[in-house]
C-alpha cells in the first residue's frame, strides 16, 4: 500500500490556504475557486486550524453569521488531526472513518506538506486493490 510521502511525490498539488483574520467569505471564495472542500488555516507556516465545508454549515450558515464579517478563525476546527509522509493510505482511511472527517493535513516536523481528502483516499484504494486483482488474473492463468 501507497505511503503518504510516495502519494505526494504523484499528486504535486499546491496546498490552499488562509490566515486565521481572512473573512470565511474569502475562504469560501478560494475553496470555490478551486473545487475543493477544505482550506487550511495557517498563521505564517503553524497550522492552527481547518476550514471546511460543514464548519461553515454548522458554524456559520445555521447560526446566521455573516460570511462577510466573520474570521475563519472564529468557525475554524482547531483540534486538527495530521498525519505524516510515512502513513499509509489504509491508515489515513482508517483515521478519517474512526473521526467522521474527510481531510487530513500532511506535517512533518510541524512542516505543512498537503492535505489529502477522502477521495483522494478511496482512489488509491480502488488503484490499489485493480492492481491486486490484475496481479492474480495474471498469476492464475499462467
């Protein structure tokens, strides 16, 4: 099964961020820009948090703030779960199902690497378990 570092040598994604006093209407923006569900909060290169799609269902969008006024860092998830380079993907996909979250930051050394997704996750898993099933077709009929 794939490491995390040998996910990130393939995947070469930028990481998107925002500073904890950047509007949740700028966050949104980026995130929709894009494509993605995510947004990582970081105070020079110090995670200090996540920002999500259901951080903004649940802490903004239910309880009536304004996406214009309100900081990231008032909604953000503060208690950010990190994997690093040497998790496997079966390990992250344990990790997301164990704590109902679908992003996971990537920090080495308190160094911010990426962020990998749930379906980021359950791609490489399909991959992983084709190649599998390849491997024996080919195994069995000689």
């Amino acid at each position: 099964m794939k490491t995390i570092g040998q996910f990130l040598d393939q995947s070469k994604r930028p990481v998107y961020s925002v500073g904890p006093n950047s509007t949740i209407r700028e966050a949104l923006e980026i995130m929709a820009q894009h494509n993605i569900g995510a947004l990582l909060i970081l105070n020079g290169q110090t995670l200090e948090g996540i920002f999500s799609e259901r951080d903004y269902a649940r802490k903004v969008a239910l309880k009536g703030r304004s996406s214009n006024d309100a900081k990231v860092s008032d909604v953000m998830t503060s208690k950010v779960i990190t994997i690093n380079t040497k998790h496997s993907i079966d390990q992250c996909m344990q990790i997301m199902t164990d704590n109902h979250i679908r992003h996971l930051p990537i920090v080495n050394d308190l160094e911010v690497l990426g962020l990998i997704s749930i379906g980021d996750v359950v791609r490489e898993m399909i991959a992983y378990q084709k190649s599998i099933i390849e491997q024996l077709q080919s195994y069995i009929s000689g």
